[in-house]
C-alpha cells in the first residue's frame, strides 16, 4: 500500500513517535498539548529534550519549549502560535500539516545527520530490526510528504491561470 500526502505525514509522525509513550490519533487535538512535538525532537536530537521532564498539564509550557528548540537548534521557522493553539478545541489542520511537514523535511532530507538511510542493519532483535526497515522505507520515499505541499501550489498555480484566461476573455468580449 501506497501512501500519499497527509496519510504519509501522518504515518512517519506515528512511526517516529512509535515506543515514545507518545500517540497521535490526529494531525490536530493531538498536537495541543505540545508533548507531541517535543517526542518527534527527542526521536532525533534526544540532546536537545526529555520528554520524562515535561509537566504533562503545562501545554503552554511544552509548545513554547518545543517551538523554541526547533527554531533555535533546529532552523525550523515558528509556523504556528502556542495562544492560538490553546483558545481553540481543534487547531487549524492545514497550519500543523505545514508545521509537521518542515519536521519532516529537517530530520529526512538526504543530507542531514537524522536520515536513517545509512544506518546500519541491527543485529539484534528481529522484530526491532523489523521496525528499523519499516521505518527506513518511509524515509527513503519523501516524495508522498512533498507531494502534500507541491499538489496545493500546483493547485493554487493552475486556478490563478484559470482566472487570468476567464479575465482576458472577458476583456477581448467586451471590446467587441
């Protein structure tokens, strides 16, 4: 099965999260209280944050670390608002997908040091060696996430022409 777009977004969230004590049920209420974003730092700078640390009831506190960490240590820009987060029962969708995506594309892009393309196989445990290459194959396949961003401004491309062409006929229309 193929993934595209949000589902992949969403899938490496969970993956990513996967052992953390961590679940996402969704790409909006699950992300209100900060913990989330703070697991996906820790599951690839595990320098920068622990989430056993974190006071589970302090959501403003847990956002504002994490957006901190990311902006600071990690060059992903501020996307999102801690207050607009909390006034609201459910989140913008659209604003986290956008967010999570440049997660995405920090830790998985070929040249950065959190791409597990190079990792080495695990000797170890089977199933653990299992997860890793399940894991690895998402990472390996960035474009179903990319495809999420360049789909909309293809979209957005192709209705602007849309407009412009109705625009012009109707210009040459009147002149007649």
């Amino acid at each position: 099965m193929t993934l595209t777009g949000v589902q992949a977004l969403e899938e490496w969230c969970r993956r990513s999260l996967d052992g953390s004590g961590v679940e996402i049920k969704n790409l909006t209420t699950s992300w209100r209280d900060g913990i989330g974003f703070c697991a996906l730092i820790q599951r690839y700078r595990p320098d920068l944050i622990d989430i056993t640390t974190l006071n589970q009831k302090d959501w403003k506190g847990n956002l504002e670390l994490a957006f901190e960490i990311a902006e600071c240590n990690l060059g992903i820009p501020r996307l999102l608002d801690v207050e607009d987060l909390l006034k609201t029962q459910t989140p913008d969708r659209f604003s986290i997908l956008t967010y999570l995506a440049q997660y995405y594309h920090t830790f998985c892009q070929p040249d950065s040091a959190f791409d597990l393309q190079d990792s080495p196989e695990l000797d170890i445990d089977p199933q653990l060696n299992k997860d890793v290459n399940a894991q690895r194959s998402i990472l390996l396949h960035p474009g179903a996430v990319h495809s999420l961003m360049t789909e909309r401004r293809v979209r957005s491309l192709s209705n602007q022409r849309r407009r412009r062409a109705i625009t012009s006929r109707k210009i040459t229309f009147s002149k007649l």
